[in-house]
C-alpha cells in the first residue's frame, strides 16, 4: 500500500524553517464532531495529549491563544490573570478566520496572521509528546511539548480544568 502524500501546511513549514522536529498525523474529519474527543479517538492516542487551540479576546491586552487538552475547558479566570486581562471572553465564531486565518476544528497555535500572547497548559509537559491542530481539519501536528512551548514564546500555566 503507497504511503497517502501529506501536504505540508504553513504551520508545518513553519517548523521546517526553525529546524523543530514534528510528524504530520491525518485523521478523518467528521464534519459534524470537531471535539478533540473525536480526533484523539481517530488517532487512537489519549485524550490528554490532543491538544486544541481556543482564542479569547481580553478586555485590556486584546488576543490571546490558549493551548489545552481536548478534555478541558479554559478557565476563563484564570486566562485573564495569567494575560494581564480583568476579564476574557471566547472569541466569536465568525471571528475566527478573519482573526488567526484559520477555520474551527483547523486552528493551530504555529502560523496564524499575527503573533499573540500563548499559553500552553501546564499538562502539556508531561508528555513526550502532543498533538496540536497542523492548520487544517484533518491533521494533526506531533510534537514535542518544549519544542512548541519555545516557538510560539508561549507561557506555561493552569489555564483549564477538566469538563464535567
């Protein structure tokens, strides 16, 4: 059986560029399950190391991009305190590509139009390895944490707690 060719996306050029190693990891999209819990379950990998990217305005600083695990939700509190923000609220849809270039289910912290404020959970350390959106429905980026941590200048703190 032929290996499938994998575009590369921009994030994914991005780290060729910075030399940071990283797989590419395809996954079935199911248009109508975007949640982590469907692609951790496509790719037969722990529901604590798929990662998804959500993007909050902050009434003070503007945008920030939070990373955390598919089984998570952001601490809305939490996020203000750690961005400098007296409140944070999720950033609407709509908003969505005209603000990062990307579309739900297809956002990845590495890439986006500008660069903003990140902030990884602090999970994400202790793994060797996690699974962040490569830009597009369908594909996952495999990384490593500390390599990802460096290159989006991200801040590592508990910014999630796990969803009921």
């Amino acid at each position: 059986m032929a290996k499938q060719k994998i575009d590369k996306t921009n994030a994914a050029r991005l780290l060729d560029r910075a030399k940071i190693a990283y797989d590419l990891i395809p996954y079935e999209v199911d248009e109508n399950n975007l949640a982590a819990t469907h692609v951790a379950e496509q790719l037969g990998e722990d529901i604590e190391t798929v990662f998804k990217t959500l993007i909050l305005e902050g009434d003070r600083n503007g945008f920030l991009v939070c990373v955390v695990p598919g089984n998570h939700e952001v601490d809305l509190k939490a996020a203000a305190r750690v961005s400098g923000n007296k409140k944070v609220e999720m950033l609407p849809m709509k908003e969505l590509l005209p603000t990062t270039g990307y579309i739900r289910g297809g956002c990845s912290p590495i890439g986006m139009k500008k660069r903003f404020p990140t902030y990884i959970h602090s999970s994400a350390l202790e793994h060797r390895a996690i699974y962040i959106s490569a830009g597009v429905r369908g594909l996952q980026i495999r990384i490593s944490p500390t390599d990802l941590v460096k290159y989006v200048s991200a801040e590592v703190a508990n910014i999630s707690h796990e969803m009921e």
